[in-house]
C-alpha cells in the first residue's frame, strides 16, 4: 500500500495549491472592479447612456470601459458573471478544512489544556460556528439596525471580537485564528452565493424583460459587496497565520486577530480613496503601522500555557508506546530539541521554529507525523541537515512511525 501520510500530504498540498489559486482569483477580480467602479468618470454625459466610463492600459492595449446603471439598447447574450472565483475558494478551503483540522483533530484541533472536547464536538462546534456565522450576519443587514452602514460595521466588528476570543477558548491557537478567517471567509462567499448573485439576476431579468429595476437590490449588493471588500485583507492574515507562532501561540492571539481586523479597514480605506481621486490618505499607514506594532508587542507576552501534559494522551498514546519510541525519543533529543524547545539553544533562535517543541514524551509523541514525513521520510529537517542526522536514525523514525500505525 502506498504511504498513506505521504499521500494525505500531497493531497493536502494538492487542495491548498487549488485555494490559493483561486483565493487569487476571487481577491483579484474583487480588487480590480472595486478599483474600477471608483474611478470611473461619472462627471460625463455619454452619448451611450452609461452612468461613468475610464480608459485604461494594460498588455500592450487599451480599453475603454463603461458601467450601466440601466439596460444597454440591447442586452449581450455573453454577459459574464463573476462567480466561480468565490465559490471554488470556499469549496476548496473548506476542503482543506476537513482535511487538516477534522481528520487531524487531534493534532491541531484539540487542545486538552484549553478545552477538553472529544473530536466529534470540536468538529460540531466549527461547522455549528460558520453556519452561525452567515445567519446572525445576514439577519442583522436585513434588519432596520443594518440601514446605517456604519452602525453595523461597528457591531459586525464587537461580533468578530467575540468570536476571536471564543474560538481561543475553545480550540488549539492554531485552529482558533484559522476557524475566525474560515467564519469570515464562509460571510463573504455567502454574500456572493445568496445574496449578489440572486440580486443581480432579478436586475438582469428585470432589464431583458423592459422593467425598470427596483433600486434596493443594487443597493443591498452594494452593502455586501463593500463589506467584503474590507474583510479581504483580515481573512489572508488569519490563513496565513498558522505558519507563525508569535501570531497564534500567544496568550492574546484573540487580541491580536481583533486588531488585523482594523488593519484591514486601514489599509482598505487608503486604496479606495486613492481610486476614487478622493486623495492619499497617508495616515492610514500610520495607523496600520501603530496596530502592526500593538500585534508585535502582545505576540512577546508567553508563547505557550503552562500547564502541558508530560506524559502523552489521546491519539499519541500510540507513538509513545509503538516500537522503537525510546529510540527515536534519543534521537530527537540530540538532533532536534537544541532548536525545538521553548530556550534553544541554537545560537540566532528565540523561540522553537515554527512553535514545534521537542522536549518531553508527550511533545515527541504528539508531532509524530511531522517528524515522520520531515524527518524520516524526507530530509526536509533538521534543515540542511545541521545536527548531521544519520540515514539509520532516519531510518529507525519511519519504523517506528510505521509500527504505531500498522503501515
């Protein structure tokens, strides 16, 4: 049978690959018609009917586009409608979801020392979570309290708050900040989904049929689509935070995520004032500057909770008690945990990279997988091969690995 950590490895990969191109996709083409609806010349009468129109170059050619407020003398049959971009990055994130947190649950998921959850609830409360989450959200812009956009940008914000500081209370700092982007990301692609779509197709319909369109529909669209143009930036961060510590292992990694929030308004509010010639806002980038500063300074206060299991639980009970664990125990000891330990002692580092400690049972035995597929079944680590790890003691990692798993 083929390695089956190698091969959850690569379609892991494989998912993330098709996120990221999409993410690609969706941002961009968000950015560029936010960009473009801004700047447009509505101070001209065109003879077209068109409600503002902007020349613009790119590839060596010119366009000229025009933005309709009302039907063109006739209707193209190939309009395009910008959609799959925010789907397929929704269906691939969450994919990727299933794949790294619910069926590594117990690795990234969980963590005992901030909430004792069985699996089966940790999962319950992440998909409970994101459903919550579109459903409060699209209740209160429907409500008379979302007819004050700026009103409900504001308890939108105290909502992200809340949900920042519940899900570090309820899971691993690592899957807490993820599940705040994955909350936001699951709002904005709804946004597309049930209500920008649908809309757009009634004014379309109304359009084709000579009716005039009701105005609230454009408005609505509007709303949405203004709220996800400022969560963009926050819901990136969040994604990529899993890959640093200092952002997601800190004590006040719900603080920290609060504050990437205003970031995003901040440095939103410059780009789209900038596009409408409303002038450079430079002191937005002050205060992103200031917020980027506050986020550093909250990142030093203790990287890790103190009361740590130090003997292993749960799913690692296997490794500890597999075949050859006292070995590869020795063995990471003297070619890992210099680097992997909350003082290394590797000249230059400050904190265990990646926030991966290797110092006690528990610790060895919990990041299994990791040392299985970076060590033993690559050479990924340690890097360039600095501790001067044998190919034996590599060896002795996939035994081992291979013993508590029956592979």
């Amino acid at each position: 049978m083929y390695d089956l950590a190698a091969l959850s490895s690569w379609l892991e990969f494989a998912v993330r690959w098709v996120h990221v191109i999409t993410g690609i996709a969706w941002i961009g083409s968000s950015f560029y018609f936010i960009a473009l609806d801004l700047g447009l010349h509505r101070d001209r009468n065109l003879a077209s009917g068109a409600d503002g129109e902007e020349w613009q170059v790119h590839g060596g050619g010119f366009y000229h586009v025009q933005k309709y407020l009302v039907a063109p003398k006739e209707m193209p049959d190939d309009l395009i409608w910008f959609k799959w971009e925010s789907y397929s990055t929704w269906l691939s994130g969450f994919a990727l979801l299933i794949l790294v947190y619910y069926l590594g649950a117990e690795f990234y998921l969980v963590d005992p020392a901030v909430a004792d959850l069985a699996i089966w609830q940790a999962v319950a409360i992440s998909l409970a979570s994101l459903g919550f989450g579109w459903v409060a959200y699209d209740q209160l812009c429907k409500s008379r309290f979302g007819d004050d956009n700026t009103r409900l940008m504001v308890l939108l914000y105290v909502i992200l708050v809340a949900m920042a500081y519940f899900y570090t209370s309820v899971f691993s700092g690592r899957a807490a900040l993820l599940h705040l982007g994955a909350f936001t990301a699951t709002i904005m692609s709804a946004n597309v989904f049930f209500t920008i779509m649908p809309n757009q197709r009634i004014v379309v319909a109304d359009l084709k049929a000579g009716r005039t369109p009701d105005a609230k529909y454009g408005k609505i669209a509007k709303q949405r689509s203004t709220h996800n143009n400022y969560l963009t930036l926050p819901v990136i961060f969040l994604m990529l935070s899993n890959h640093y510590p200092l952002a997601f292992a800190s004590e006040m990694n719900w603080l920290i995520a609060s504050l990437v929030f205003l970031m995003g308004v901040t440095i939103r509010h410059y780009f789209n004032c900038m596009h409408a010639r409303k002038g450079s806002k430079h002191w937005t980038w002050l205060a992103t500057a200031l917020l980027f500063l506050a986020i550093i300074w909250l990142s030093t206060a203790p990287m890790f909770r103190a009361a740590e299991p130090q003997e292993a639980q749960g799913a690692a009970v296997q490794f500890a008690q597999a075949e050859g664990f006292g070995e590869v125990q020795d063995i990471v000891m003297g070619r890992c945990s210099m680097c992997h330990a909350a003082e290394p002692a590797w000249e230059g580092l400050h904190w265990a990279p990646k926030g991966v400690r290797l110092e006690t049972e528990h610790q060895i035995a919990n990041s299994a997988k990791q040392i299985y597929l970076q060590a033993g079944l690559t050479h990924a680590m340690p890097p360039a091969n600095l501790s001067y790890m044998e190919p034996e003691e590599r060896a002795r990692i996939v035994a081992w690995y291979r013993a508590a798993t029956g592979g």
